[in-house]
C-alpha cells in the first residue's frame, strides 16, 4: 500500500511539474452543489395585468401567479391524478353529491397568518363574482346555491359550507367525479383577503414585492409550509414581443425564456450552444375548426365531416407554422391525460377515403358543395392555418373562402353560433378529459362551451353515467373512452395539433420541470452557483 501510495505522488509531482513548464492557466466555471443567492430570471412577452386568482385570463397570469397562490389540490403528472396541496385529504358522500374536505393545520399565507376553511369559502365567493372569464366561472355552477350568488340573489354559496377551522362541505346539484380536479384551477386558488393587500396574500412558495406594467418582483416566502424555498427572488420582465425576449436571453439576462421565437427554432436545434437547455412539453390544448351542427351543409352530413377530416394532411400544416410547436391531433382528448385511448386511430391524412366518404356524401370531386366559408381570428398563424386548409380541400374541388376578424367581434360571433366553419381551440381547465368531453360535447353546455352545437342523447347519457363514478376510476376512465370514441366518429370538429410547449432556461438552473398544464412547480425550482475555478489547458511553447 505505501508502495502504491508513493508512486502516485511521484505521478502528481510529474504531472505539476510538466503542468508549470508548458501549459497556461484559464478560469472555468464549474457547478458546485451549493445555490445561487441571485434572483431567478423569467422572461415573458404576454402582459401580467394583474395576480389575483378572478382575473387570470392567459397562460403569462396563471404561470406568475402560481408562484404566490395555490388551490385546495393539484394535478400530479407523474401519477396521472390529483393530489391534495392545501387540503389534506376529501370524501365523497355516499350518493356522490357532497365532497367534505380537510385542510392541511400547517399553512400559513406570505403574511404570517394561518389558512382557516372560512378563508377558502371567502376566495371562492370573492372569485366567483369577480371572475373577468365565463369559461372559469362557469367551474362554479355544479355547486349548489353558485347561480343564486352569480346573479346576486344570495350573499353566499349556500353549498359552501365550513365545519370548523380546518374542514369544509361542498354540496353538488348532482355527482360530479372530476369536480375535485377542477379545484386546481385558477378560479378556485385561495387568498387572505382580510390582508388588506392588493393583490391579496397568498400561500405560495413567494410572495409578491413590486409590480409595474414592465416587470414583477417576487421574494421568497419564509411561512411556507412545504419548506424553504430554494430561490431568494423570482424576477419577471415582461418584453414587446418574442424576439425581443429571445434577444435577452442570448445576453444571459433570463434563466427561463417562456416563448421562444418559432423563426428561431431550427438554429437552437442545431447550435451547441443550446444543447440541454431546451424543455420541449405536449401541453392540454387542442386547436381544431368547428363544425356548427346546425347549419348546411354540415348538420345532416356526417359523411361530409369525416371526408373533411381525412383531407387533411396535419403534418404538413405543421411545417408550414415555422418553429414545429405542434403535434397532430387525432381527436378532442389530447396526449398526457389518462382517459386518452390510444387505440383510437382517429383522423390522419387520407387522400383515397376522404374521396371515398365525398362520394357518399352526394359531393363527388366537391361538385355539388357550395362554398365554404372558414373564419378565423385575426393572427398570422392562423391565416397561415386557414390558407393552408382552403388549398388542400381543393385538392378535392371542395371550394373554401378564408375570413379574418377581429377578436373581440370574432367572440361574439362564436358565442351566438353565427359562424358555419370556424377556428376553435381549448387549453384544459382542469387535467381530466371530462373538461373536454363534456364541456365541449355534451348538450347541456350548448350556449356556453359547447360551440358546435354538437347533440348526442347517447353521448350525454355515458357521459352524465361517467360523473357518477366518483369511486370507481376505471369505470370512468371506460365510459370517457367510449363518449371519446363516439364524439369522433360524428366528427363535429376538424381536429388539428395540439400545442407543444417550447422553452429556454439557463445553464445555472435545476429542478426546473414542466407539466402538461404548462406550469410549473416554483418551490422546486433551483440556481445552481458557479465556482470559478482554474484548469490548464496544454499549449506549446
């Protein structure tokens, strides 16, 4: 052993020696296990109005909001199911329609005090009426007494009820087995609204210190409940657009780019220079064109709807959106919820049966069919969508003309179902299928999300059955499948892509993980500390 031991340290002095007479000294950073005190960097270029639960209405909101609010329960990806976050644990009661929840005893808000069940039914009775988006406050209606409370013939949500300090009741109007996986969104995130503060405190992992138009400052959280976090400050700056983003980025001034320009996606592929630093996610949004089922020529034309979605070569629309943010869909349940039934094969490009179903349909090499008309809201991508669809019908002599609207008009025309052939898309609501399914198919929803004005007594009947087993996820899972199976056969959309989350982060950042919602775990996020260290690089002299 000493042998060995002395023949190694003749080595080391050989190898300093020859170190001394022919190499230089540079510095490189090398990462140490130790954190970084400097504050996490976000960059967005989608405008953060304001924080407060009610009021998100875009993907920049809830992803920054997150980080100082939290809701009853989450969505564990990992697991494909929800897990409690400030609750404890729930149960449902024997006929499905009252969940009693129990909180967590250790949850503070950012401002020392305790969370109590009465402050959970203030958030919701504070959201509910303050809500700036139909579609979340429309989460509120299978609880009983929300109607009365939204038109403002009741000063609470009578099937809100607290029990005591920890625990409380919500009463259904019928059973409803993903209502608990509705609590994680937005609308339902929980607030100290006797802080006094503006916006309120929350529970979150950080805690709001400044705020401008231009960018937003978050401190860490010293009261919360799962543990220090591990970042000092969560910095976000809000940018005019993605190319002046990216431009930060490539100046190391931002640790998480959240939009990276598609123009610029094929050089981050290929370039070193980005190499582990791109997150690449299939996030729950479906981007589809509707059918309105009660207008010519689509409501008597099942074969006319399903020639359409055969014509369609999804794949190649995807290259033509420069920068491959997109996957094809083959149906309405996109990929990574647990209802999803992959041996659907649902609708992918095919020329000879989308001919096929036209002849059948009365429309043989389109003759017949009058012009269609495809309208879309304002944006380049989506005209780049619609022209792209209007060129391959015709490759079938199915004639379609393209129209551009404004937003806010081309809202108002969805809702009242005035348009024939339109561009639809749905980020989920909440991680279950039962948020696309019966949201957007069942009838009970036609004059709210249900925008095709798609009706199926067979449909509604397995997907009302499917609310009832709140115990038995399996039968669940079965009876969506089969709704899922049956929605796409009647083909009353023309199913797309679904969207692909695309982001940068830096070289200092770890634990930094997205989920299918495209959110993030701010708690789990870390900055790694680079030690500058010298290393010899060998030269000749």
């Amino acid at each position: 052993m000493r042998y060995l031991y002395a023949r190694i340290l003749a080595l080391v002095i050989l190898t300093l020696a020859l170190a001394a007479a022919g190499a230089v000294f540079m510095q490189k950073a090398l990462y140490t296990s130790s954190l970084s005190t400097r504050p996490f960097n976000l960059g967005l270029s989608e405008t953060v109005e304001k924080l407060e639960p009610a009021h998100i209405q875009n993907h920049s909101q809830r992803l920054v909001a997150s980080a100082t609010y939290e809701g009853l329960v989450y969505y564990d990806e990992s697991r494909q199911s929800v897990q409690p976050r400030l609750a404890r644990s729930w149960k449902y009661s024997p006929d499905g329609k009252t969940i009693t929840i129990q909180l967590r005893k250790d949850v503070k808000f950012s401002n020392g005090k305790k969370l109590t069940a009465q402050d959970v039914k203030a958030s919701f009775e504070y959201n509910i009426v303050n809500s700036q988006d139909w579609n979340n406050t429309c989460l509120y209606l299978p609880i009983a007494g929300s109607k009365e409370k939204i038109n403002g013939k009741a000063m609470e949500i009578t099937g809100i009820q607290v029990l005591d300090n920890h625990s409380l009741r919500i009463t259904l109007i019928q059973p409803h087995a993903a209502f608990i996986a509705s609590l994680s969104n937005p609308i339902f995130w929980v607030m100290d609204l006797e802080s006094g503060l503006t916006p309120p405190a929350g529970t979150g992992p950080y805690m709001l210190k400044e705020k401008s138009s231009a960018s937003l400052q978050f401190l860490r959280n010293d009261h919360y409940y799962r543990g220090r976090p591990h970042l000092s400050a969560l910095n976000v700056t809000i940018y005019s657009d993605d190319d002046t983003a990216f431009k930060a980025y490539k100046e190391g001034k931002l640790d998480l780019l959240d939009n990276i320009p598609p123009a610029e996606m094929a050089n981050i592929r290929q370039s070193k220079d980005y190499k582990g630093l791109l997150i690449e996610k299939p996030v729950l949004e479906i981007y589809c064109l509707g059918f309105n089922m009660h207008r010519d020529p689509y409501v008597h034309s099942y074969l006319l709807r399903r020639a359409l979605n055969y014509a369609i070569d999804r794949e190649h629309i995807i290259k033509q959106l420069s920068g491959d943010g997109y996957l094809p869909a083959k149906g309405p349940v996109p990929a990574g919820l647990e209802a999803l039934n992959e041996d659907i094969p649902g609708y992918r490009y095919d020329a000879n049966k989308a001919r096929q179903l036209l002849a059948e349909a009365g429309y043989l090499d389109g003759k017949g069919l009058p012009i269609l008309t495809l309208t879309y809201n304002d944006d380049s991508g989506h005209a780049i969508v619609a022209g792209e669809v209007a060129r391959q019908l015709a490759e079938f002599g199915i004639r379609v003309q393209t129209q551009q609207q404004g937003w806010d008009y081309y809202k108002k025309q969805i809702n009242s179902r005035a348009l024939s052939f339109f561009r639809l898309s749905w980020a989920a609501d909440y991680p279950n299928a039962d948020n696309y399914l019966y949201s957007l198919f069942h009838s009970s929803q036609i004059g709210m999300t249900n925008f095709c004005g798609y009706q199926n007594p067979q449909v509604d009947k397995i997907l009302n059955n499917s609310r009832q087993q709140y115990e038995n996820q399996q039968a669940r899972l079965q009876l969506l499948r089969r709704a899922e199976a049956m929605i796409i056969d009647d083909a009353p959309c023309l199913w797309l892509f679904q969207k692909k989350a695309q982001k940068l982060v830096s070289k200092d950042v770890r634990n930094l993980k997205l989920d299918c919602m495209e959110m993030i775990d701010w708690y789990q996020v870390e900055l790694l500390k680079p030690t500058v260290e010298k290393v010899s690089e060998e030269k000749s002299v």
